[in-house]
C-alpha cells in the first residue's frame, strides 16, 4: 500500500503505468520489471483480475470497488501482486505493517519508503521514539491460542498479568481502557496494517507507558528463534516472497502457520494453534523467543 496526500505523485505513478500498459514504448514510459505490470481499470476490474497471474496490479484509489468486500475477496484469492494508491484504510484486506509506504521526493528522483520506522526488536515508532520509562505491568496480545499460551507461560511467576484483546481489531479499543496502565502490545504485524496508524498514534502519546511490537507472526516468531531444525525452514526465511504462493495464502501469517505445522510435524515442537506443545515452554527455548523481542522492560 502507498500512502500520502494528494500532489505527492501517487497517480502521477498509476497513470504512467496505464499508458505504458496501452502503449508500450510509444507512452516514453520504460518499466524494468520481471513480471507484467498493469493498471487495474475501474470499470473493468473484474473480467481483468479473471484473466491474470504472476503481474504486479496497479489501483489507484479512484477504483469505486476498492473499499467493497468483494474487491478483498477478488484480491485475497488471486495470484497477483498488489500495489494499492490509496488514503483509505482497508479494513478487509490482511496487508502488514511493514507494507505500508510512502513516495518520499528528492529533487527529480521519487522513490518508495516505508512509513513507519521499526528496529531489531520489532518495536515501531511513531515521530518520536518511545522509551517506557518504567516495567511493565501487562503484556497485552491480540492471540487468544497459542500465541497466549506462550507469554502467559513465560510470565505466569512473575507480576506481569498476560491478557488477550481477542483479535488484532479489538487491540485500540483494549488499550483505549486501560490508558493508565504500563502495557506491552505485541501482535501479527502481517495482518496490522489497517490498525497501524491509530495503534501507533496512541504508542506515541502514551509514549512513557506504552511498547508496540509488531513481529510478522508469533508462528514468525518460532521460526526464527532456531527451535526447528529444518533447511527449509532456513530457506523460508532466508527469502520467504521466493516460495510463497499468494493463491494459497491470504497473509503472511497463514504462510508462516503452514510452514511451522509442516516442519514441527513428528517433533516434540508438533504446532497446533489451539494447544501449544510444552516444548516452546521449557525455559531454554522460551527464552531464544523471547529474544527475538527483548521485553527488556518487563520485569
């Protein structure tokens, strides 16, 4: 998804890919591309998306369907790339938060940056860097299975309370009642987007009480902590847009499920997400998780 206000060049963008698109090298347009790029046409989206594969899509956010449920159906099951113009917040499609970018300008040159800031601890930030200036006394996540069973686990000796907004939807309004309290949040960046501008908004001004930690996906997580031994593991992660099949998956985090589940599979780490296996609890391996995120401030 590309943000920004109008005149920053958003459709400046989408019409040089349309008339490339119907012209070819007599638009003066030249696009290096491995794959076709098209523009989605507003009155003939449909029967253009029923004939596509493997193109990177082009909407600008004049397409009147682009907010409806059946464009984030069309899009959830297609075999396409999407790029979306847009200042709309869209709900219905599971876009991460990393995903979100804006056309920064220097002079001549315009290139594509990301809007929101994280660093090695998936720690996003907002104008200001947020430094909690105390522990912690809840850790406030958006999973209600595995992903709960894990961190109430973690923390169940110590006085941090572990709680579940339900889902990643219901994250601003959990912390929209407890604005007093010192919290951790940490949820699916996958699937955040569309709650990252006002999540993130209110990080920064309850900045002194309040971490946002968006990861790809707790099962992200698991991976990446080195518990499964596996090559394919290692390769997924490596380049994981080399293998991922966007037909089959709606998100990121649905791919990082499936891997998880078919690499743990026959192992004492065997993943099912309505019961996390006891293994990820032994101390030892919890703690190479917990790394990953370092609640340095949780005591």
């Amino acid at each position: 998804m590309v943000r920004g206000d109008s005149g920053t060049g958003k459709t400046t963008l989408f019409e040089m890919v349309s008339d490339h698109m119907r012209e070819g090298a007599k638009s003066g347009v030249t696009i290096q591309c491995d794959h076709p790029c098209v523009a989605l046409v507003d009155m003939d989206w449909e029967n253009q998306l029923a004939g596509m594969k493997n193109s990177i899509v082009f909407v600008d956010e004049g397409l009147q369907a682009i907010r409806s449920d059946e464009f984030a159906r069309a899009v959830k099951h297609s075999g396409n790339y999407f790029v979306l113009f847009t200042r709309e917040v869209l709900a219905n499609l599971p876009y991460s938060v990393d995903e979100i970018y804006h056309i920064k300008t220097s002079g001549r040159y315009h290139t594509l940056v990301p809007l929101y800031k994280h660093d090695d601890t998936h720690r996003y930030y907002e104008q200001l860097r947020a430094k909690p200036k105390r522990d912690f006394d809840l850790l406030v996540t958006e999973d209600s299975k595995a992903g709960f069973q894990f961190f109430d686990a973690r923390f169940k000796e110590s006085d941090v309370s572990v709680l579940s907004a339900g889902t990643n939807s219901k994250v601003l309004e959990w912390l929209d009642r407890h604005k007093g309290d010192h919290v951790f949040v940490i949820a699916d960046g996958a699937a955040f987007g569309p709650y990252a501008d006002r999540v993130l908004a209110l990080q920064h001004i309850h900045r002194d009480t309040m971490a946002v930690c968006l990861p790809e996906s707790f099962e992200w997580l698991l991976l990446e902590s080195g518990l499964i031994k596996s090559d394919v593991v290692r390769e997924v992660l490596a380049d994981p847009s080399a293998h991922v099949d966007s037909e089959e998956h709606e998100s990121w985090e649905q791919y990082f499920t499936d891997v998880l589940r078919t690499q743990s599979a026959g192992t004492p780490f065997a993943y099912r997400k309505g019961e996390l296996a006891d293994a990820y609890k032994v101390a030892k391996n919890a703690d190479k998780v917990m790394a990953l995120i370092a609640c340095r401030n949780i005591r």
